[in-house]
C-alpha cells in the first residue's frame, strides 16, 4: 500500500501560476519581434536595471573576467568541463550514419548533422549557474555545431566573471550579457545586432522556460525544464541524515522545487522531517530551502520494492537518487527518469555540477517521453536515398503507383508512373 505522509503544492496553484507567466511572456515577446534591440533594452533596464553600450561582450571584457578569477576555480572550470566534454564525445562516437541496400539497386542512409547555430541561455538569478554554461556550450561543441552563442543575466550589477570564463573556456562564439524572456528572444528572433539562432537550449526560471516554450517551432529547443525536481529512493540502509541533504540539496534551488522521499522503511520517512530541521538551522540557503520542502515536499511510504518502482516511474522525477540494497534493481527496472544517481556514493550534485553527465533535464513529467540535453539533441538524423539501376526504380514505382492511386493522390502517382516508364523493359 501507498500512503502520502507529506503531500505537496496543490496543482489549482501551480496552473494560476502559469496562465499569469504564459501572458506576460507572450506580451515581451510580442514587443521584442516589433522592436527589436530597442526592446530588449526596456526589459534588461526593467528587470535587471542593466543597460550597457553593447549586451555583447568584448574579448577584452571577457579577458577581465578570466583575470579575476583565481588559478584554482580556472583550474575546476577546466576539470569539470574535461569531465562533460569526454562523456559527450563518447556520446557523439555513438551516433553512426549508416547506408544500406534494402533491395537489389536501392540504397538508403542517414546522416548524423549537426544544427548549425545554437543559443546557449546560463541562469543567474538567485544562484550564478556556472555548471549550465559547461552543459549547454560544451556539449554543442563536442556535437559539432558551428556557432554557439552564449548568454547571461548580470550578476550585482556586471557580468558574472565566472560564468563569463566558463562560456569562454567552453568554446562559445559569442557572449552576451542579458538574461530572462530577453535574453532568450534576441537569440531566437534576432535583433539589428544579434543573428537568431536555430536552437535555443539551457535552464531558466518559469519565465525562460514559457519563453522557450512560445517560440519552439521558430526554432528548435533542448526541453521545458521546469523548477528542480529530486526524488530519493531508499530502505533501511539509507540513513535519515543522508536523506535529509540530499533532500534539501535540491529544494534549495527555488520554493517551486519539488523534493521527494520514497521508502519501504517507516523509521526512515519518520525520522527525515526532523533531520531536515537539523539541517536548516545552520544551511544558509535554509530560507529557500524550508519553504521549497514545507510548500512541495513529499513523504510516501511504500510496502514493497516493486511498490516504490511504480511510484518513481509514476512520479517520473528530474532527478532520482537510489539508495537502496540493490540500486541496479531500478536501473534495470524503472523507465521514467531524467537522470539516476545509483547508490550512496554519488549524489545529485556530482551530476549537477562536475561528473561529466547533463545536468539539463526533463522536468513536469517530461520524462514519460525526454530524456535531458545531450549531444544528441544538436544532431539532425538526415535520411537520404538512392536507386542504383533501372530495374529497382521500375520495381518500386509499380508498387508506389499502386499505393498512391488508393489514396487519390493522382501528382504522386505520375512521379512514380513515369519512372515505370522511363526505366521499365
């Protein structure tokens, strides 16, 4: 049996939350395709009080950056971007064009292309993402795109140093500093001094991704990732204290960010809240923290392992820690999840920030039909054919005028009849 200990945020709030996002983006991004840069300009002095001569930065500017930073955080930077860089590109190694002979005289292949122009967006609101700039722009250079664009809100007033180095040492073309729907259109649309991009890709707030959502279709998007998502999955050899920060680890991104603790051991369930109390009472990210778990924190207690299984693939979370007798058990088992962190020893924040997997991730149940961003999603599987004699293309359209006769479409019928024609004995 399943029983909800801690229920979460009531979904009437959330959808009134959403309608009142969906219009107001609609409205900037409407501005934005009238206006331009002009409007671009409005938006980044009303929402981030920045209007500088140009949103994009110099290499002398970006040089700054990188000389502000000590040797130790370049030399981390470099290390986690290693990490995601190698792991892409064993990804990358992975998508083969192929070409085969489906009949005598009948080729067909696909080729592996990658999207030309990308828009990387890096958040820096509350927290200055740094590790999403690794995500995006690194992940689009090991695919192979030839233009990458990079962007990010100003952080207490100037572009964030590090986030601006990590763009650069990634390998993006262009760096610019503005943030938000924004940001996020001036790359999509395009403005008098930025050329729009076919991709926009990265993480944001309920903004960004409603942005991303309006102008999917205009070009092309990695995914909706929504506010943080994490779900434990433990028994009894989980403690509650592991529990707890693993917890609250992720709750601290935002008090949207649902947190959720799945479990066969009734101790355990009982034993979190107060674990997490211990724990907020000296996290100085506690404030976020304690409303993001008391407002979308959730406790179920299941009676069996198969139990919890249906549950994590019903609940389909971003993020999904197992700590358990037997973690491979759900690798081998569960089927929704954005990215699975097995066993005690790893954590979500090893995948956020430095392991080498992305940390860009379907969210909001995304995951029954996504998985995150990878070098895959930058590639186009380009189908191709070719017919080698006369005989394969005679073959062929014989069936195919038959075929496009039962459907009335009498144009396609004639491209096949006349190959009969011309190549038929």
């Amino acid at each position: 049996m399943v029983t909800f200990l801690k229920s979460g945020q009531d979904a009437e709030v959330t959808e009134k939350n959403s309608a009142e996002v969906r219009k107001t983006v609609e409205g900037i991004l409407t501005s934005i395709t009238k206006e331009g840069e002009q409007a671009v300009r409005k938006y980044s002095e009303q929402f981030d009080n920045w209007s500088p001569d140009s949103f994009r930065l110099t290499e002398q500017e970006i040089e700054d950056c990188l000389k502000q930073l000590p040797k130790q955080v370049i030399d981390d930077i470099k290390f986690a971007q290693t990490q995601i860089r190698n792991f892409a590109l064993h990804q990358r190694k992975a998508l083969q064009d192929i070409e085969v002979e489906t009949l005598p005289g009948v080729v067909l292949g696909h080729k592996n292309i990658p999207v030309n122009s990308v828009g990387c967006y890096v958040p820096g609101g509350r927290y200055p993402m740094v590790a999403s700039a690794h995500m995006s722009v690194v992940t689009a250079k090991a695919a192979g795109v030839k233009r990458i664009i990079a962007a990010a809100p100003p952080f207490s007033g100037k572009p964030h140093p590090a986030i601006v180095s990590a763009m650069h040492l990634a390998g993006a073309d262009e760096i610019y500093a503005f943030g938000g729907v924004q940001a996020i259109a001036a790359m999509a649309i395009g403005t008098e001094n930025i050329t729009p991009v076919d991709m926009i890709v990265g993480p944001g707030n309920a903004f960004v991704a409603e942005a991303k959502r309006q102008l999917f279709g205009r070009v092309g998007i990695d995914l909706l990732a929504g506010p943080t998502e994490t779900l434990i999955i433990a028994d009894d050899t989980c403690d509650a204290e592991m529990a707890a920060v693993d917890l609250i680890g992720q709750a601290e991104h935002g008090p949207g960010s649902p947190a959720v603790l799945l479990t066969t051991s009734k101790a355990l369930a009982e034993a979190v809240p107060d674990a997490i109390e211990k724990l907020l009472s000296w996290l100085p990210t506690a404030e976020v923290a304690r409303e993001a778990w008391e407002t979308c924190g959730i406790i179920i207690l299941c009676d069996t392992t198969e139990e919890m299984l249906a549950e994590a693939d019903r609940i389909a979370s971003e993020h999904v820690q197992v700590i358990t007798k037997d973690p491979d058990y759900f690798l081998e088992n569960m089927t929704n999840y954005g990215a699975l962190f097995l066993g005690a020893r790893t954590n979500v924040s090893y995948g956020d920030k430095v392991i080498g997997t992305n940390h860009t991730l379907p969210t909001v149940k995304a995951a029954r039909y996504s998985g995150g961003l990878w070098v895959g999603k930058f590639i186009k599987t380009c189908t191709y054919q070719k017919v080698l004699t006369d005989e394969a293309s005679a073959k062929v359209g014989e069936y195919c005028s038959r075929l496009c006769e039962l459907e009335g479409f009498a144009g396609h019928k004639e491209q096949a009849d006349l190959r009969v024609r011309r190549f038929g004995h």
